[in-house]
C-alpha cells in the first residue's frame, strides 16, 4: 500500500495499475482523460490525485472468495490514501454486495460506488475526475502563473525533450513541467529545488544532466 503524497499524480491526469492496460476500463478512459500505466501502485487499482485512489473489485474477485476483503483490510490498515471502492454490482455478484458494503462502509469507512460493468466504472472514474479537477482549477485560474505554466505543458516538443533526461519519464516530465514551467527554469533549478518535485537520486540525475 501506499502513503498520501508518495505517489505524485500530475494535475489533470489518472495514474493506472500496469494490470489494466489493454482492459475495457483502459480503452474506454483512453481520450476522454489523461492515462498513464505505472508498475508498483500495490493494491490500488487508479491513482485519481495524491491523496485519492480507488480500488476495483469485480464480479470475479466477489465470486473467488474472500481475497479481496484481505486487500480491502491490508490497504486500509496500511495507507493514509482517501480509498474509493468500485464493486461489479451484477445478477452473479448481488448476493455478495450487502456483506462488501457493510465491510467497505461500516468497518473501514471508505466510499463504497457500486457499477453493472468496466463501462459504467469508466464513467465515474471521469466523473470523479473531472469534479477533482474543476476544484483545482479554481486556484490554477486565480493564479495567473499557473496558468501560463498550463499552456507550456501543451507544448508537445517541450514535454518531449524533458522525457529524454535520465530518470525522467512521462509522468515526472509533466510534474516537472508544471512545477518549473520552462525548460529554462528547469535547467536552472537547483537541487534542492528539483527535490522537492521528484526525490533526491532523479534530482541528482538531472541536475548532472
């Protein structure tokens, strides 16, 4: 499991568990949101900011057994997250649904949301996603710094040239980006600076860089 803020979800965008890339849930967020693929995400299933993820149990994971309340229990116990639970509420899966909300709501006092399929689950991620964004866009359009550094992130060429540094990948050129706004001021941030955004080893790496 992981701690709020140790997985750092850039503004606007879900983090996924590289276990669902190529599922239907992927496919259907795939241009309606921002998706990236990481390994290492543990027992959360989408990162939706850095204090909110979400975990899916589906109709299979209901119907094999308990697994999934060992999950539940071991994220819980484990993570200072704000934990979303998506449960496959179908004809197979109903007879199970009483016992996971009472576990979810009850005892571990996470947000349960009850979906017929990957389809409908996809819908309310965006939903959840775009009502965290709206939130955060209140404070990006007081700022009119953020805001330019916003339309820097839409340069394609930039995005790619920070890729290209050690270390650095999708999601930390994109925070990088958003923290410095420029290549320029990237170049000339400092390591303590560089800190802050992405850890102390990939500072270094870039800074050397």
């Amino acid at each position: 499991p992981v701690a709020a803020g140790s997985v750092a979800v850039p503004y606007g965008h879900v983090i996924g568990n590289e276990k669902w890339r190529g599922s239907e849930v992927a496919q259907r967020l795939q241009g309606k949101i921002k998706l990236i693929f990481e390994d290492g995400l543990g027992l959360v299933d989408f990162h939706l900011s850095n204090r909110i993820c979400i975990l899916y149990i589906s109709e299979a994971d209901l119907v094999a057994g308990d697994d999934f309340k060992r999950r539940l229990v071991r994220f819980r116990n484990a993570s200072s997250l704000g934990g979303i639970v998506i449960v496959e509420r179908t004809q197979i899966s109903d007879q199970y649904f009483l016992a996971v909300q009472k576990l979810v709501v009850l005892e571990l006092g996470m947000v349960l949301l009850p979906v017929a399929n990957q389809g409908e689950a996809s819908q309310l991620i965006i939903q959840l996603v775009s009502s965290y964004v709206r939130e955060q866009s209140k404070d990006h359009n007081s700022n009119p710094f953020l805001r330019k550094q916003c339309s820097q992130l839409a340069e394609a060429s930039v995005f790619r040239t920070v890729q290209q540094i050690p270390g650095v990948g999708k999601t930390k050129a994109l925070l990088l980006l958003q923290q410095f706004g420029s290549i320029h001021r990237l170049c000339n941030a400092s390591v303590e600076e560089l800190e802050l955004v992405v850890g102390q080893t990939v500072a270094q790496q870039i800074h050397t860089f």
